[in-house]
C-alpha cells in the first residue's frame, strides 16, 4: 500500500473521529454550568496542543516518508481516547 493510500485511509479514520469528539464536546457542554464550560473549553484546548506536540514528535523521528501516516494515526488514536474520554462524563452526566 502506497503512503497516499494510507493517508486517505487514516484522514477518512479522522473524520469520524472528530466528529464523534466535536458531538460529544457539544453535548457534554449543554450539561455543564457557565464555569464548567469554560473550564472544559480550556482542558480541551490545553489537550489540543498536547496532542499536536506529541503526534508533530514522529514527524521529528521518523522524518521519512512513514513519517506521515505515523503522524495522522497518532492524531487518530489521541483523538479516538479523548473522544472516549468526554462521551464518559457526558454518560455521567445523563444519568444524573
């Protein structure tokens, strides 16, 4: 498999992931008071910039071309785990 096919793969991956996050960001933050919106605003900024410098790392190692798809899956997965993440507050917070 050529590295423009993986990376088609992995950005149709992202796609879904991210929209899974984005939904349940969106929802979890209708169940949150003012502060607690703006505190899950900034955990996920700060988690944004975390995920960024550790996935931007195998771009530094690699820096081939496997460098790329490594790169992407890395977004995937981190972003995949935060998804997760915040779906388990907003359960919480259904069943409260």
């Amino acid at each position: 498999m050529s590295t423009a096919a993986m990376n088609s793969c992995i950005v149709r991956e992202r796609v879904i992931w991210d929209n899974i996050l984005n939904e349940t960001y969106r929802n979890l933050g209708k169940k949150l008071d003012q502060k607690q919106q703006a505190k899950l605003r900034d955990m996920q900024r700060a988690w944004i910039a975390s995920r960024d410098a550790a996935c931007q790392f195998y771009w530094d190692y690699y820096q081939g071309t496997i460098a790329s798809p490594m790169a992407a899956a890395c977004v995937n997965k981190e972003t995949a785990r935060r998804a997760l993440f915040l779906l388990g507050f907003l359960l919480e917070a259904d069943n409260k």
